[in-house]
C-alpha cells in the first residue's frame, strides 16, 4: 500500500522533533548527499540506479549524533505498509551511502509492520519508526551497523 504525500510531508516537516533525542543541530541534507553521489557516480562508485533510487527516498536528514558527536546521516522511508522490501531497499540505500564515507542510519517509518519485514529491520540494522516515533532500541542497534 502506497502511502500518502500528507504522510511523508508530515515525516519532513517534522523531522527535527523526530530524530532531536538521536541528532542535534539537524537538517536536511539531500543536497549535500547528492553532491556525494554524483562525485561517486561520475568515479564509477555507484550505479545510476543507486544514485536514483537514494535521492527517491523520502527524507535524507543528518547532523551530529548525541552519542558520539559525530556526524550523522539518516536515510528514511516512509510507507503505509512496511514491507521486507522496503527494508531492504533502505538497508540497500544506507550500504551504498556507507561504501561512499557517510555515517548512515537506514529508518524505515510505517503504520503498519508485516512480521518479516520487523524481524528483518532487526536482522539488517534498521530503525523502526511509528507514528512519527523512532525506536530507540532499534536506532541504536542500527548504530551498531558497520
């Protein structure tokens, strides 16, 4: 199930009070990640596709991490219905993002949780939100992620 644009503003515009417990000083970084990108792109580090498919997802929003001060990038996608394949595709996204020098934590937000695909958030790293609220358990094994 798709979700809706209302949804994925609702993530955006309130991405600061969402991730204050986890990132101080935040903001948007979609410009500078795809600065990164294209770099990599044009260096052959990533594929195109890569490249497109992490400048679709819903929000790329970084600053400094309140657990070691250093600098943070989340890769986030919202969905109506989480899915294992929305897990993947983020776990995909936050790899390519690592393999170019970011610090990157895949969150995957949803209403609605299939069973696989929570126990494949916890199996892969990602962080689980709900309801405009991140799961502190799962953020931080998601920082456990080399």
């Amino acid at each position: 199930m798709a979700v809706t644009i209302e949804t994925e503003q609702a993530y955006r515009y309130r991405a600061s009070g969402i991730f204050v417990s986890f990132i101080h000083r935040g903001c948007d970084r979609t410009d500078d990640v795809a600065d990164l990108l294209y770099d990599a792109l044009t260096a052959g580090q990533v594929s195109a596709q890569e490249f497109t498919q992490i400048l679709a997802c819903t929000l790329l929003w970084g600053g400094h991490s309140r657990f070691s001060e250093s600098d943070i990038t989340v890769l986030l996608e919202v969905s109506q219905r989480v899915e294992v394949h929305t897990v993947e595709c983020t776990h995909h996204c936050a790899t390519v993002l690592r393999r170019i020098g970011l610090q990157v934590v895949a969150v995957v937000a949803g209403t609605e949780w299939d069973e696989q695909a929570l126990s494949q958030a916890q199996v892969l790293g990602v962080a689980i939100a709900s309801n405009g609220q991140v799961n502190a358990d799962s953020w931080h094994a998601a920082l456990a992620i080399p």
